[in-house]
C-alpha cells in the first residue's frame, strides 16, 4: 500500500502547490508518483510540470464517470498528475479513487486550494498524511493552528509542519533567528518536518522549467522527502539554508 500526503495551508500563497510539486520530483526519483491537483479552477501542477498546453480533460471528468482515468492523466517521466478540476468534485468519488489510487501507486500527492476546506478534509482517506505549509509569519501560523485543530477534531492523521520561504538574514534582523523558529512551531502547535528555503529559482517552475538539485529550495525538499521516508535526516544548521 503506498503513501498518501495532502499539502494544505489555510492561508493562501504560501507555496503548498510549489512544494508539492518539488516534493513528487524528489519522491520519483525512485518511486512511481500519483499528483492529483485539487485546486478547482485555479490549478497549477500543469504549469509547474510544463504540460498546460496539453490539458484536454480533469479531474471533475474522472470523477463523474464522464472521461477514463487514461484520457485524464498526464505523464511527466516517473510523475502522473491529474490536473485540476473545472467543475464539481464529488468528494465521496474522490475517496474511493485515492484508495485504489494508493494500491498502484507508491507516493499519492494530493495538492489542496487555499482554505479550511472541511468537506474536502473529512473526505480524505484516514491514512493520507497532512503536510502543512506556512511562511514564517504569524498570520499564516495563525491558519495552520486552525488547520491542524479541524484535522484534529476531525480524528484525522497527526499534521507535519512545513516553514517554506525561510530565510535567516530577514528572520536574524526581528528577534533572533532561533527564537523565531521557536514561534513558528508554537503558533503553529504541529511538530516540524522541515524548512524550505527562500530561493528565487523556485520560479523556474513558473518558466517551464525545474530548479537544480543543488538549489537550496530543491536541496530542502529532497531531505523532507527523505525524512518522509523515514531516514534520519538532521535539520541544516539556520544560517546555511
Ligand atoms: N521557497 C520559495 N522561495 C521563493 N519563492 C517561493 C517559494 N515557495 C513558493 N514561492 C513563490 O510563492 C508564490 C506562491 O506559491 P504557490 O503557488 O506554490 O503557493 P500556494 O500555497 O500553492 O498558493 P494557493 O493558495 O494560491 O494555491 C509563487 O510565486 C512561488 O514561486
Ligand atoms: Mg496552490
């Protein structure tokens, strides 16, 4: 049975498509990926991946029966992405695809839109594992803190936090860097999995193209991927991401 993780924020913008979608890159290198973009109208797994001008059908076809998954799917190397849905998701249909999903499939990324999105939620499978995204702000740890509450009454899988668009030189100047992180995991109150760091190569993405593994962004999402898959991976001294 393979894994199944949502990236998901409350607070919109903070980079859930951008590490989903790196995160599915670093996880193919040796393992068949399944991304199902779940941001109705406003996907962009197409764009990050360089197939939007190829999108026919989505997810909402899939879902109401209307088109087969192989008219649906695109293939990018190891990667399988079901682009975004334009019309209604049926929830319930949702659930069951993911479930058959994960039988075939190693690593099932699941890429939420912005918001608390409960009737999404309470749909997910009970394995699928929640990977919340925040910038270090308190606005956005703010939204996490409300994510990870509804997962919890909601009896879902314990969230991990993921601090993206980190940067210590900004973070240094308010108090001291340390004691920032300190404050973001608390106002988060979910345990850390690990820090993406600010890098402006992450637009490649928007470009058609994919940062370089040595990137720093691409160099921290690799390790998260490794941790994902339980090695044991120390968190990079602050000052070097
Ligand atoms: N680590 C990073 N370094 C620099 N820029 C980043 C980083 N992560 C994301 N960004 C930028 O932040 C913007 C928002 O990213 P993205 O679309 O992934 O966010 P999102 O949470 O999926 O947004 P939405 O809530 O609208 O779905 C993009 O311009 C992206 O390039
Ligand atoms: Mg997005």
């Amino acid at each position: 049975m393979g894994r199944l993780f949502a990236t998901v924020s409350g607070k919109g913008g903070v980079g859930k498509s951008t590490v989903c979608c790196m995160l599915a890159r670093a996880l193919s290198q040796n393992a068949r990926v399944l991304l199902v973009d779940l941001d109705r109208g406003l996907g962009s797994l197409d764009i990050m991946l360089g197939v939007s001008d190829k999108i026919v059908f989505d997810l909402s076809d899939m879902l109401s029966l209307k088109k087969s998954e192989d008219e649906v799917i695109q293939h990018i190397d190891n990667i399988d992405l079901i682009p975004a849905p334009t019309g209604e998701i049926d929830f319930k249909a949702l659930r069951e695809y993911l479930f058959k999903a994960a039988e075939r499939y190693e690593f099932v990324l699941v890429d939420f839109p912005a918001g608390l999105n409960t009737a999404a939620v309470s749909q997910m499978p009970r394995f699928c594992e929640f990977l919340l995204i925040v910038c270090p702000n308190a606005i956005s740890c703010r939204a996490a803190a409300s994510f990870a509450d509804m997962l919890v009454g909601g009896d879902m899988c314990e969230p991990r936090l993921i601090i993206n668009r980190f940067n210590y030189k900004t973070l240094k100047h308010s108090k001291t860097a340390t004691k920032n992180l300190d404050d973001i995991v608390n106002e988060s109150r979910v345990r850390l999995l690990g820090i993406v760091s600010e890098d402006k190569n992450v637009e490649l993405l928007y470009k058609g193209g994919f940062p370089k593994q040595k990137s720093p962004a691409y160099r921290c999402i690799n390790k998260i991927a490794a941790r994902l898959c339980f090695e044991d991976v120390p968190l990079t001294a602050l000052k070097k991401l």
